[in-house]
C-alpha cells in the first residue's frame, strides 16, 4: 500500500487538494463506480473515507482524491511517493447502478467533482450522453477538466468569483439546462447545501436524481452508527446502505446538522509530529 505517484492538484488559500496513486491490486480488481475505500494513514490514526477515483490494472493501484481539512487529511498530505499507509479496507458501499439512462447531467462541486468523473466514464461506457457541470469557489479548486471533457459530450463549468467558466453556482446551471432540454437522469456530487438545492430542482422536473452523501463515518463497516441519515421514512447508514441516494427523500437539514458536530473540533490546531 504504497504510494506510488502524488500529485497536489490545488495549494491556495489555505486549500490543497492532493491527488495519490495507491498500490493495491486487489482493490483495482474489484473497485467499481460510486464505491469508497477506507484509509488508516498510521495505526493510531482514525479511518478516512475517499472514494476511488480511477483503477490501474496493470500497475495494481488505485487513485484518490483527497481535501487536506482536519487532523488525519494534513497527516496524509504529509505523505509522499514511497510512503507506505498503514491501512486500507475496501472497496466499501454500493456501486452506482450503471446503465444506458439516456441524457444525463452530471454535477460536481469541489471535491465532489473527484467522485463524478469515475461514474462519467462508467456511464459513457453503457451509451449514454453526458452533460458535466462543476464548479468551485474559484479556478484554482478545480480539477480533472481535461479527463471529464473526455468523458463527456458536454462540460461546463461555473466559479463563485467568476474566475474561470461562468460566473455563478453549478445549480443555476443545471435549472437552466432542465429548463431548455430534456434529460432522463441527474448525478450530483458536492457540499450539502449544493446537493439539496440540485435535489430541490430536479424533483420540480420530475428527474430521477442520485447523490453520493459524505456523511461522518468513523467504523464505515455499520457497527458505529454515526453515517446515520433519514431516506424517506427509514434511516439508513450512508457506509452499508449508501453512499448513493435518491436525493428526493433525503432529509437535507438533519444530515447538515449531523455533518457539523466535530467543526469545531475539526478546526483544531494539532502537531503532525505527535502521532
């Protein structure tokens, strides 16, 4: 499980965003869209849920995508090409449900643009015709350009400073392509408050529309319970139920709630060197 490549895909404002090519040929064998791996950087360390971005079947790695946010992400991004990590479990969650939908929109913002592109090309692959958005706070959060262009017929990009693309958020791009077309399914990627709003206009459509939901997860094998997340009238654990569900019944606020218990403790200061 060592790293073979590692790449820093943005380093502004306090944002970096790095890229690690991971040995681990069993996970390539077996990793499919949508699925997420674990990742234990030391043995004292907490777990880290990444998704699979891409697989290397001959080189037997695995790539992930990685924000540098609380204490275990700014002890992986200390890491560097030779670097062993100390665990990883996988490939975790279910895969997203590929097949030929028809016209699809594809959103991703931030990170989330990491977890669209492995789902752009396992939808390419069945037939379909892929529109994807992203968008970030400002040019340099983005990445993967070039490989979603491959992937899709269409892409379009929107920055909140106007930057690079369009000026505006991904979802005002997405309600003025449902207004203009129509599309048979929407994949949508990123902070909350994006995912609900792209949930709040395609259920206006009448578009069946998925998220991948980045709930805590601690355990991520469903023994802690702290993915936990109302779908409709059940709950549901995002780390064996999920991570992908249909955004129309998730219950936006109490996830947001539930995303924001450790800020505070997220913000901390901590020595990299102690652990």
């Amino acid at each position: 499980m060592g790293i073979l490549k590692k790449t820093i895909l943005c380093n502004s404002n306090d944002t970096k965003i790095n890229q690690i090519e991971v040995y681990a040929p069993q996970l390539a064998k077996k990793t499919n869209p949508g699925q997420f791996v674990v990742v234990m950087v030391k043995e004292e360390g907490e777990r880290i849920p990444l998704t699979v971005v891409d697989e290397d079947l001959e080189k037997g790695s695995i790539t992930l995508i990685f924000q540098e946010i609380g204490f275990s992400t700014k002890l992986l991004g200390e890491f560097g090409v030779g670097d062993t990590l100390y665990a990883i479990l996988g490939p975790l969650g279910h895969a997203t449900e590929i097949k030929n939908y028809g016209k699809v929109i594809l959103v991703g913002g931030g990170v989330g643009i990491a977890e669209i592109y492995p789902v752009a090309g396992g939808l390419k692959e069945a037939g379909n015709n892929i529109t994807a958005v992203i968008g970030a706070r400002t040019k340099d959060f983005l990445f993967l350009e070039n490989e979603l262009q491959k992937a899709s017929s269409q892409l379009l990009i929107a920055t909140d400073d106007g930057s690079y693309g369009r000026c505006g958020f991904t979802t005002q791009i997405l309600e003025e392509l449902l207004s203009q077309d129509k599309y048979d399914f929407v994949y949508a990627v990123g902070p909350i408050p994006m995912m609900k709003r792209a949930a709040l206009i395609t259920k206006n459509f009448g578009i069946k529309t998925m998220v991948s939901l980045n709930a805590l997860m601690v355990d991520a094998t469903g023994m802690c319970g702290c993915c936990r997340v109302s779908v409709g009238d059940e709950v549901k654990f995002a780390c064996i139920d999920g991570p992908e569900f249909d955004a129309h019944i998730v219950d936006w606020d109490e996830l947001g709630r539930r995303n924001s218990v450790y800020i505070d403790k997220e913000r901390h200061i901590c020595n990299l060197d102690k652990l």
